[in-house]
C-alpha cells in the first residue's frame, strides 16, 4: 500500500513537471481543471499516509499497553472476589465491613485510574475514525464525478488504500472496545458492592452501638477462657497478616506517597511555624520540641489521609490506627503550645489534656485488637479508671483545662452507666469521641488566640485597623469551622461512611410550620457571627475621623450608625427566620395579638419605640448634642431605639424615654452642629458713674477675653435706672457652649478689676430706717 502511494506520488510529481517543461517550451497555460485536480491528489495523499502514520503508532500503543490492562483486570477480578469472599464474611461485624468499604471504594479508584489510559487510547482512535470517513466520502464523490477512465483508476487505488486504513482502524477499536467492556463490567460490579457496604454499614453500626447487650466484665459462667485467648490470638493473627501483605502489595508506591502527600504538608508546617515563631511570648508551652513534634505527627496523618482518599494507598485498619493515633499526637501538642501563645504560664508545664489522649489512644488500639468482648469491657473500665486517676494528678493553670478536668469524671461515670445499662460499644465510642472533642476545642480557642495576637502586633491605623478587625473575625470563623468539620471528617473516616453528616445535615424536626435543619442553623450560626462582624466593621468606619466621609458630622455618623446596625440585625432576622423554616404568617398573628398588647401595656414601649427611630431619621437630637430637659443641662450620649442616654455636667447618667423628646420642649444648645452660645453679664454701678467710661471697661472686658467671639461683635445696653444702681448688660457670643460658665466667671473677674482701677462704684443696696416716739410701733421704709 505504501508503494502504490510512493507511486502516485511520483507520478503526480511527474505530470507537474511535465507540466512545466510544456509551459516552458509553449508559453501556453495550463488548463484549470488540470491544476486543482493535481492539488486534490497531492493534499489526499498526505493525509493517507498521515494517517497511515498516526495509526501504525496508535497499534503499537495499544500493542505496548494492552498486557499492562490484562493485567490490571486480572488484578480486579481477583480482588473482586476477595471483596465477595469478605462480603459473605462481615455481615454482622462493622469494624471488618469497614475494611471490606475502605478495599472496595480502593479498587474503585484504581479502576478509574487504569481506566483512564485507555479512554485516552479509545478517543483517539475514535477522532481518527472520524477523519477516515471523511476522506472517504470526499474520495467518493471525486471518484463519481465523470472524470475519465485513468483518473478514476488512481482514485479508486487511493479509496482502497483507504479502505486498509479503515480496517486497520476498526480492528483497532475492537480491541480496545473488548477491554473497556471488561473494565466497564469490573466497574459496575465494584460500584455495586460499594452501594451494598455503604448502605449496610450504618445498619450494622447502629446494630453495634444501639442494640443493648450484656455488660461483662468477667467471662460467662462455663465458658473456656483459654480456648477464648487461642481463638482470639490464631484471629489476630490471621488479622495483622493480612493487613500486612495488603500493605505490602502497594509498596512501591510507598516512595511516590511520602514525596507527593508528605513533604508538601511538612514544607507548610515549618513555613508556618517559621512565620509564627516572633509571636509567642515564652516557650513554657513546650516550645520548639513540641512544636516540632507537632508539626511531624500531623504532616505524617495528613498525608495518610491524602493517600486513601486520592486512592495512592489501601486503606486498612491498622493504618487508619496509625493515622488516628499520628492525628491526636499532632493535635495535643499544637494545641497545647497554642494555647500558651500570651506566655500565661509561669513555668514549664505538660499537656493538662495528655489523660485524654491517653484514653483516645488507648481506646483505638482497644478496637484492633479485637480482644473478647468481656475482655474488651474490662480493658476499657480500666482505662477509664487509670485516666480519671491520671486528671486527678494534674492541676491545670489555665480555665478551659480546669473545666475539662472538673467535667471528665462526671463524663466518665455517665459512660460507665450507660455501658452497664447494655450499650457498652456504644460508650467505648463516645469515650474517644470525648478525647476528640476536648482537644478540638483546645486547637480551635489556641489557634483563634494565635490569630488575634498576630494581629495585635501589626500596625492598625486608618484603613488598616479596619482590615485587621474584619480579617481577625473572619480566621477566627474559619478555625471553628475548619474544627468542626474536622471532628466530623473524623467521626466519618472512623466509621467508614458518612452516615452521620447525612443524618444530621438532612434531620429536620416539623411542628406546624416550623421546620428545625441541624445543618441550617450551623449555617445561621456562621451568618450570626459575619453580620455582627459588618456591624463591627460599619461602627469602627463611622467612628473614625479618618475612614468616614468629610461631609458626615459626628452627629450624623452616630445617628448612620444605629439605623445601619439596626438594618443589618433585621435582615439578618429574616434570613434566620427563612432559613429555620417558620412561615411569616405565623407573624401576622402575634402581630394581630401584639397589636390588642399595644393598646394596653406596651403603648408606652412601642410609643418609644416609634419615637426612637423619628429621633434617629429626623436627627433633631444627635448623639454630642448639649440639651436642656426641664432647667438640667446634658450631653447625648447615644440615641437608642428605646430611650436616650444623657450625661449632665454633674456626671450624672440619666436615660430619657425617647416619647418624651418628642413629646416635650427640649432645647438643643448645639443642633446642627451650632456649638455658638450668647452670654448676658448684668453689672449695676453706682450713680453719678461715668457712663461711657462704664461701657469701654465692659466692651474691654469681653473683647480681651479668648472665648469672646469678634463677630458678632460685643455690645453693651443700658438697661435701667435701677433704685440703688444704674443698670448694664454686657452681651456677647462665646465660640462653644462648653465655654459658657467659665467665661462669663473669667470676664466678671476682668471687670471687677478694671472697676477698682478707674474708681467705679458697684454700689450696695440702700435701706433707711426712721424711728419715732409713739405707741411702739416701729415703721421701716426700705429703698433699693
């Protein structure tokens, strides 16, 4: 085929030079039809041997992989029927029908893994088939286009070397068509058990825990103890074996695991410990030693974690063991150091916790060994004696610690009763459970005090105080949520199924209208604390001169303040009512009974209300303002929905009901931000006082004075012709009210002195007292 090509090619080559040589030698051009035609032939014969090419290599792909999938499904098939051997053998037992879960979600994965070479290979072949049909029918039509008898025949030899190509390509799709229903068929198996263990798993497990069962902590009455003990060990045994050469069938990828999963999270622990280091005060924590630990033992559980789920390692029990005992290494010790990031402790100290991890890992070995069950009983009391023991030597300095430690025998009683009441499983679980989420909780109040310190020591001014509130706020929900979902991608990977964030992400509690979500009110959790974070953020912008607008006045800034808090608190009770499924309607008839209340007790509290939010719209009273309520002088404060918090120059704090703001005359020395005041100074001197030499001393007295405005200018009224003086008022306008009283003092003062210096009189009043003889009657005529 290759040289029935090679000698149309030639040919081809020839006619153009022939071609040619005719032009050369004529001068005459060459017919059109001529010219396409031998393009045609030259563009088809480069697209058959490309393909030709293209195809030869994809045949020796297909040649190089295939005994690598034969393989591969040979492998499947085996462990498919190990899974069916398994299947048939855990039926009642939750802890192996995990592993036969962890085995068949394992081949799952590696079949999608293997599988994805050949798509690759079957895509392919498939694009090449489509242009293969395409230069057919495009040789077709040429070759049915009346062209004459020796074209036809060069077309038709390329149609069947086409054709060669076809088959080539259709042989090649059988074989790959063949392995991918026999990998299809191994995958559809797979999934199926997959959906079997996941759907049994829960029932079995709540068989396991829920199921009340005898409590024993001695063996039945009859029963041979030591035939127990050698069945038990012969079964571990044959346990730890297999998990063995489970293990150790992957080991070749142990290598490409610890560089792809383990360096990457060790790389990150440093890095941040690196970064970290500056900020804590004292290392009396446990310091870079326990840091370090830490930081190994999380990495190591982390990448075991990334390796099963990625599906790069098998996951078995004696690794998830391993990854649950590296995981609360980790944990303790990081929270711990953590924990002291203030440098509160005075002196070196050990994790107050360790009685708890003690328990946890103690308890998860507890589970392997696969000890009888009135061993395991008795086991597990002992170890809950031993750590309640442990607590009792230990005196914790800091308060969450000592409330643990207060909180952990009542705990621990509580389990005993429940185990000897029948539900012993279920009591071993909650007593890891309660070692989880202690040190949880110990991680996420560390870690946020980690966050918090770090932001103390930047520089907050401006703008930058406003990210640092918001940024501190939002890592600090992180941590918990990163904490939460933590403790339940444990609680997960330990039972093997999701069951339990299923149930409670979908348990939703109805009565009447009312609809209670678990999942929905972690959510309004998570919204309550990023509104109150904006209602932070909105009051730290307006309270700042630098960050709010120039235009907006204190007064304004305050009164913006309360309606945009209260705004965002409303829209945030909406949400939370939508989300926790109470229908409004139910609303409108407390509104309809509220309405009965209003007209009777609660006029006076919804008559402050409405007058709160008149005050805060109207801003006839603004939070700065100096007001005068009944002759007491005060400053506002705050203008609250329901009253208005003052303070009098006496430092008094008095709360105004806001109706009677509205109601009443209030007068507002300062509205609008006029902090101007006009003082009167009334001075009376004697008669026969020089009367302008009077005014020039008290126009002195005020325009000398600092506080004394120049515009408008002081002036001074002769007011009256008093009965023992001549009558003055001196006005004038202080620039702030807060000036007031002491400048009126000051200038009394100034005048007083410029008295006695130019000899006015400020006279006494008069009274004359004429005495006669008479009847002893005493007659007092007064004169002021």
């Amino acid at each position: 085929m290759q040289i029935k090509i090679f000698i149309l090619t030639v040919m081809f080559a020839c006619l153009s030079s022939l071609g040619g040589f005719a032009v050369a030698e004529e001068a005459q051009p060459v017919p059109e039809n001529v010219t396409v035609l031998s393009s045609f032939f030259q563009t088809k014969v480069k697209e058959v041997a490309d393909l030709q090419r293209d195809m030869d290599l994809l045949q020796a792909a297909l040649e190089t992989q295939e005994e690598g999938f034969k393989a591969a499904l040979d492998s499947a098939r085996s462990r498919l029927q190990t899974l069916e051997i398994m299947a048939r053998m855990v039926k009642t037992n939750p802890y192996d029908m995990r592993v036969a879960l962890a085995e068949a979600t394992y081949l799952q994965l590696t079949l999608t893994k293997d599988s994805q070479p050949l798509e690759a290979l079957a895509k392919e072949i498939g694009s090449k088939a489509v242009t293969i049909d395409a230069l057919q029918e495009d040789l077709e039509r040429k070759w049915a286009s009346g062209l004459d008898k020796s074209v036809r025949d060069d077309v038709q030899g390329m149609r069947k070397s086409v054709a060669a190509v076809d088959r080539q390509a259709q042989d090649l799709r059988t074989r790959v068509d063949k392995l991918q229903a026999q990998m299809v068929e191994i995958q559809t198996r797979t999934a199926e058990w997959v959906a079997t263990f996941q759907t049994q798993l829960p029932m079995i497990w709540r068989a396991e825990f829920l199921d009340a069962k005898d409590f024993r902590l001695l063996p039945a009455t009859g029963a041979d103890v030591r035939k127990d003990l050698v069945d038990w060990f012969s079964n571990l045994r044959v346990l730890f074996v297999s998990q063995y050469s489970s293990v150790a069938q992957e080991r070749e990828d142990w290598v490409g695991m610890f560089v792809l999963f383990w360096l990457p999270f060790i790389f990150i622990g440093f890095a941040a410990y690196r970064f970290l280091e500056d900020v804590f005060e004292n290392a009396r924590a446990g310091g870079r030693m326990t840091s370090a630990f830490g930081i190994l033992c999380l990495s190591l559980a982390l990448s075991l974690l990334a390796a099963f789920l990625a599906g790069q390692v098998k996951q078995t029990s004696l690794l998830l063991v391993a990854t649950h005992v590296l995981m609360l290494l980790g944990v303790q010790a990081l929270a711990w150091v953590f924990r002291n990031v203030r440098g509160r402790l005075q002196k070196d100290s050990l994790q107050p916790l360790l009685p708890l991890v003690f328990l946890s890992l103690s308890v998860a070995v507890l589970d392997i060994l696969r000890l009888p069950q009135w061993m395991e009983h008795l086991a597990w009391v002992c170890l809950v004696v031993l750590s309640s023991l442990f607590f009792g030597m230990i005196q914790p300095e800091l308060r969450y610690e000592r409330l643990i430690r207060r909180v952990h025998p009542y705990a621990m009683a509580i389990l005993v009763a429940v185990a000897v009441l029948g539900w012993g499983n279920l009591a071993v679980l909650a007593s890891t459970l309660w070692g989880v989420l202690a040190l949880a909780v110990q991680l996420g109040i560390g870690a946020s005090s980690v966050v918090r310190v770090v932001f103390e020591k930047l520089d907050k001014t401006g703008f930058k105080a406003l990210v640092a509130d918001l940024a501190v706020t939002f890592l600090t929900l992180f941590v918990w949520l990163f904490v939460v979902l933590g403790v339940m991608a444990w609680i997960s990977i330990n039972l093997g199924t999701n069951v339990v964030y299923e149930k409670l992400s979908t348990l939703e509690l109805n009565w009447g209208d009312f609809s209670f979500n678990f999942l929905r009110l972690g959510f309004v959790l998570l919204l309550f604390q990023v509104v109150r974070s904006l209602a932070l953020a909105w009051k730290t912008v307006l309270d700042s001169e630098n960050l709010r607008w120039k235009n907006i006045d204190h007064g304004a800034a305050a009164s913006l303040q309360r309606i945009g808090i209260y705004c965002l608190w409303l829209l945030y009770g909406l949400l939370t009512v939508n989300l926790l499924g109470i229908s409004l309607t139910n609303f409108a008839v407390i509104a309809g009974g509220l309405s009965v209340g209003i007209g009777f007790g609660m006029q006076a509290i919804f008559s402050n209300f409405i007058s709160g939010l008149i005050l805060l719209f109207d801003r006839a009273i603004q939070a700065g303002d100096v007001i005068e309520v009944n002759g007491v002088w005060a400053k506002v404060m705050s203008v609250n929905i329901r009253n208005t918090e003052v303070q009098t120059f006496e430092n008094a704090k008095i709360f105004l009901p806001n109706s009677t703001l509205i109601a009443n005359q209030v007068t507002n020395w300062t509205h609008r931000n006029d902090v101007r005041i006009r003082r009167d100074v009334l001075v009376g001197v004697a008669y026969g006082s020089d009367v302008q030499l009077v005014k020039k001393i008290l126009l002195e007295a005020a325009s000398d004075h600092p506080a004394v405005m120049s515009s408008p200018e002081p002036w001074v009224i002769f007011n009256d012709f008093g009965a023992s003086s001549l009558d003055f008022i001196l006005r004038f306008w202080v620039r702030h009210v807060d000036l007031g009283l002491s400048s009126c003092s000051e200038i009394r003062e100034v005048i007083e002195a410029k008295f006695r210096e130019h000899g006015v009189e400020i006279p006494f009043p008069q009274m004359d007292v004429h005495m006669r003889p008479g009847d002893g009657v005493l007659q007092v005529n007064s004169k002021e």
